[in-house]
C-alpha cells in the first residue's frame, strides 16, 4: 500500500516523468544504435547506415515525447511510432515499451480528470489548464490498445506486440480506477463537509431562535411576574406580614430568574457567533452622557446631567433598567413638552440609585377634560412609556413616581435598590 502511494506520487511528479524520458530516450538510442551496428555487421553490409538511423530516430521518437509533449500528445505520438517499429521491424526496444506504458498510464490520469474536472490535468503541475480532451480522452485512451491488437492478430504476432497488447490496456485502464478514487474520496469528503456545515448552521439558527424567545415572550413574563408582586403587595388592604413577606420572596425570584436568563442569552449568543453583539453591548449608566446629548442634538433645546454620591458601577441589570428610564422619559419630553430644558439627576447611595427626569414644560393636565383637549397627554392614558418605565423599575426591584414638578414641569423620579459592585 505504502509502495503504491510513493509509486503514485513519484509518477505524477513532473521532474521525475522529465528524468525518466531522458532516461529511457537514452536506454532506447542506446540499444537501438546496438542492434542497428550489430546487424549491419552480422549482414556485412556497409551500405545500410540508413536502417541504423532510422532505428535509432524511432527509439527516439518513442521515448522523447515524454519529456516535452503533454499526456494527450505524447501518448498519439509514442502510440504511432510503436505500433510503425512493430510493423516495420518487429521488435521495439525496451526502453521504448517502458515509455509506451507510462504515457498510456498518464493519458489514463488525463481520461479520469477530463471528466470529472474539463479545466485541465491536476495530475500535471505546471502544465496549465487543458491538458485534457473533455469528453474525448477517455475514449482516446481506450483507442491506443487498437493499434497493438491489430497488428498482434493480423500481422505481428511476436512476444513484443502481444506484451504491448497486453500492458496497454492495463496500465490505462488502472489508472482511470485510480483516479476514479481519488474523485470519490474527494466528493465523499466534500459531502461530509457540507452536512456538517448545514448541520452547524441549523444549531446555531435553533440557538438563535430559542434566544429570541426566551428574550421576547419568557423574560417578559417573568418580569411581569416581578411587577404583579410587587405590586401585590403594596396595593392589597390588610395584607398579612407574611404575605407581603411572600409577594416580596417571589418578586425576588423573578428578579432572580430575569438574571440567570440574561445570562443564559449570553451563553446562546456567544454560542450563535453573533458579532453584533459583541460590538454593541447592552447600554448602561456609562452611556448616559451620550444619550443626553443625543437628545439635546435632536430636540434643540438644554439638557444636562447632575451626578452625585460616590460613582461606581452597579449590577448590569440595575444599569440597563436606569438607562432605559431615562431614555423614555427624555423622548416623554420632547413629545409632551416641546422646547422644554431637562434635568437628569443622578445619585449614587449606598444601597440605592435615584434618578430624577425633570423639565419645565407644562406639566401634566389639570383636568381630564384638559387632558382630552390637549393632544396626547402624559396621564395613564393610551400610551405605554410611563407604564413601561415602572415595569423596569419593578423588575429590578424599584420603584418609581410621576407627576407635576414642584415649580411647574414634569418629574419622573425612581428608586433602584442596588449595591455598588466593587471593582
């Protein structure tokens, strides 16, 4: 097995065919220049110094084609002037035969890759794109077992041409099967890599979409959850200690559950190979500034930060739920109170994070029939924001108020209980 790949490799190497046809051209000028002097002495005739050429200018014609012509023309070549020796004298030489074995044996390599790949020879390095007869070199390489059964069974029926008649075919024949191989092998594996590429990406897809799940109807629930008990338990009469006690141990584990499936969204993104992701975290206390003056740039009108109390970084969830509140309660502003300045305070405590929205708009209505009259009002009315900024302060187990500013504007104030995260 070992002895037929060096064999394979050594014979599809184009130095080792080069030095090989100046080897056998060599052996056959040799032996034939021999048999030609021999003759000519055993004959003693002095005359026939063109039989001596001629041998030696077809041992030549037999082997040279293999260093200089590609697989397809070397083969017709070595082919014609063989099957011309055998007919004229019989006898080729030996160095002749090895070279009318190999070039069948390369015109075979040439057959199975023309029709499996019409570009060229692979088999060739350095001989460029086609090499080969697409659609036709199968049949060539077939054909040049014509010439030696012909003259074996009608005219030359010596050992030289029954051998030639014999290692032809095979040696084409063999290498067709083995380059048939070679291209199974490769579709083969081409074909596994495929399916295991179609099957990675149905995982990742799955992943994806299980993320996509958990984060739009699972974590909604469970923050719901979170919202529902607190708010349970702070707007149920005569509710017992304990059961205050338990709304409050629910609440908790909601919360706790939003963090490990924060978590867990993590692990199905990075899983996913998502790189948006990783360019684009989760924004948080960090990002305020921006966002200010992202909405000062787009409403025209003053909007600045306060921050007090020692800053430090809190838990990602505290900071995006922080985030999220005043970003909706900036775009309440420029939506309810056009032109207004805003105020965002923000105090960093021990064991809590207030926030303070306020600007110096209207303020909210005064009356329902003002609220009707005016355009949409920032009462509970048909919108969500203010809605949605208490859900974000319940989900992290805060609390928040709205209403008139004393002084006249809007104030949106939250309380998020939270420590800060040492560094």
């Amino acid at each position: 097995m070992a002895m037929g790949r060096t064999w394979r490799r050594i014979a599809g190497s184009p130095n080792a065919q080069a030095l090989a046809g100046a080897l056998l051209a060599l052996a056959a000028f040799g032996q034939a220049l021999v048999e030609g002097l021999t003759h000519t002495v055993n004959a003693s005739d002095t005359g026939s110094a063109p039989h001596v050429i001629a041998l030696c200018l077809l041992a030549l014609a037999g082997t040279v084609p293999l260093v200089f012509l590609r697989p397809v023309a070397a083969a017709v070549t070595i082919t014609a002037t063989s099957a011309l020796v055998l007919a004229l004298f019989g006898t080729p030489t030996v160095a002749a035969m090895a070279a009318q074995v190999i070039a069948s044996y390369r015109l075979g390599r040439t057959a199975g890759l023309a029709r499996a790949d019409p570009g060229g020879d692979a088999g060739e390095p350095g001989r460029g794109p086609g090499t080969g007869l697409p659609g036709g070199a199968q049949l060539l390489a077939i054909a040049l077992v014509v010439p030696f059964l012909v003259l074996a069974l009608a005219f030359h029926a010596g050992a030289a041409t029954v051998l030639l008649a014999s290692l032809v075919p095979i040696a084409v024949g063999t290498a067709i099967a083995l380059r048939a191989r070679t291209e199974a092998a490769r579709q083969s594996a081409a074909r596994a890599m495929l399916a295991d590429t179609l099957t990675e990406n149905l995982a990742r897809g799955e992943r994806a979409r299980i993320a996509r799940e958990l984060h739009d109807v699972v974590a909604h629930h469970i923050s719901m959850i979170a919202v529902q008990a607190e708010t349970a338990r702070l707007t149920t009469p005569g509710l017992p200690a304990a059961g205050a006690q338990r709304f409050a141990e629910i609440g908790d584990t909601a919360r706790a559950g939003l963090t490990e499936m924060r978590r867990l969204l993590g692990v199905l993104r990075e899983d996913v190979g998502d790189p948006a992701g990783d360019r684009h975290p989760q924004p948080g206390l960090s990002q305020l500034a921006e966002l200010i003056d992202g909405a000062r740039e787009a409403s025209g009108a003053g909007a600045r930060l306060i921050v007090s109390g020692p800053v430090a970084p809190f838990d990602p969830g505290v900071e995006l739920a922080a985030y999220r509140i005043v970003q909706e309660a900036l775009t309440n502003a420029r939506r309810h109170a056009p032109g207004a300045a805003v105020d965002v305070e923000l105090c960093y405590e021990d064991d809590a994070l207030r926030l303070r929205v306020r600007d110096n708009g209207p303020g909210p209505p005064l009356s329902p029939t003002a609220s009707s009259a005016s355009s949409p009002s920032r009462a509970e009315g048909p919108g969500h924001g203010l809605l949605g900024m208490r859900e974000r302060a319940a989900t992290v187990g805060g609390s928040l108020r709205t209403g008139a500013a004393s002084g006249g504007g809007f104030l949106v104030e939250a309380v998020l209980p939270a420590k800060p995260e040492l560094a």
